[in-house]
C-alpha cells in the first residue's frame, strides 16, 4: 500500500494539468453515472473523490433550491479549483467542496441522500475505509454510482496490461481493484452492473441496504 501522503502530494503536483487528462472530462458515461441516482430536488449528494470538481456542476443541475452538492477531495490544489469552477458557474449556493480524508469524514451518520464515484475508489490509499465512511454517512435506502475503471472478463489483454502500469505510475491508481467487491463488503446491495463496450470502464449503482 502507498502512504497516503506520497499519493496526496502526487495529486497536488497534477492539479494543474488534471482536466486535461481527465478520462474525456465530463462525457456521456460521467452523465450516465450521475442520471442513474434519479436525485430528487432537495437532495444532499456527496461527491467522492471530486478533484477538480468537474462533475459538480452537472449534478447541481439536476437538484432543486433546497438540494447541495458537497465534493471531497484530500488534495487542497485540486479543492481550490473545485472552488473556482463552483464560482465561476454561480452555483455556490447549491455546491461546495471541501478538503477531506474519505477514510475519516467529519458528517454524521446517514446525512447524505446519495453519492457518486467517478473514478475515485481505484486512486485511494485505503479504498476499503473509503467505501466504509461512504456506506456510513449515507441514508438507509441511498444509492451510490460508481464509475471506474477495471479488470475485464475473461484473460486481460495487453492493452489492459499496459494501462495498469501507465494508471499505477501515473497516480497510484489500482485499476485490477474490485471495488463492486469491497461495495458489497460494506454493506451495499449491487443492483446494476454495466460494463461499456469497448472500454475498461463500468458503471456499478448500489443501494445502501
């Protein structure tokens, strides 16, 4: 396991280059990963592992004036432009994001209506304390979308090998890790399990039991 520091002050150094190698930005399968949580207007939605915040907007266009979009990240660079996208878009009263360690969150027991993860699990240190805080501040009944990027079906071919070394290299990234898995182990129920032809993506939405 990497130290979490070591993977932080990687994230800080990448912050300013970070949208330009995000994964296509916000793209269809981002969109999908947020339309499929069917979040009501006044819902309280946390956003695991946001960055640069980049899906915030997006999901604050899908809630009503009483609804807010908290995105946490441990990396203070990739928060301040999470920030600056937030005021730069004139949705700072529907949205936030904050410095904070997944493994630890300070919110309370079931405060969010629901969370979505994009790319986020396979990048942190201690994903299985990760998925655990998540399962914790969520509402019984809350839905989690995760999006991210794993081992597919069957022998994994060479494409696969080389992008596991280039991800790990790049941030750490474990993308061979199970996070269906370590949902399940949490607490969650899977109800839709997609994998997207063509690519090593899936989209996998969870209910919290």
């Amino acid at each position: 396991m990497v130290g979490t520091e070591r993977v932080r002050k990687k994230y800080d150094r990448w912050s300013r280059f970070y949208d330009a190698f995000d994964l296509g930005g916000v793209n269809d399968q981002k969109r999908l990963a947020v339309d499929i949580l069917e979040l009501s207007p006044n819902s309280r939605v946390l956003d695991v592992g946001t960055g640069t915040g980049a899906i915030i907007p997006y999901l604050a266009s899908k809630l009503g004036a009483g609804g807010r979009v908290t995105g946490i990240d441990f990396s203070g660079p990739m928060i301040e432009r999470a920030n600056a996208r937030i005021r730069k878009k004139g949705i700072a009263k529907h949205a936030e994001a904050v410095v904070g360690d997944m493994t630890g969150l300070s919110y309370p027991d079931a405060c969010f209506d629901a969370a979505l993860a994009t790319f986020a699990f396979t990048s942190f240190p201690e994903p299985e304390k990760a998925m655990m805080e998540v399962a914790r501040v969520l509402k019984p009944g809350a839905r989690l979308s995760i999006l991210d990027t794993g081992n597919p079906q069957g022998r994994a071919s060479l494409r696969y090998r080389y992008l596991k070394a280039v991800m790990w290299r790049a941030g750490f990234t474990d993308i061979s890790l199970d996070v269906p898995g370590l949902a399940r182990k949490a607490g969650f129920k899977i109800i839709k399990l997609h994998r997207f032809s063509g690519s090593f993506a899936y989209l996998c939405m969870c209910e919290k039991s």
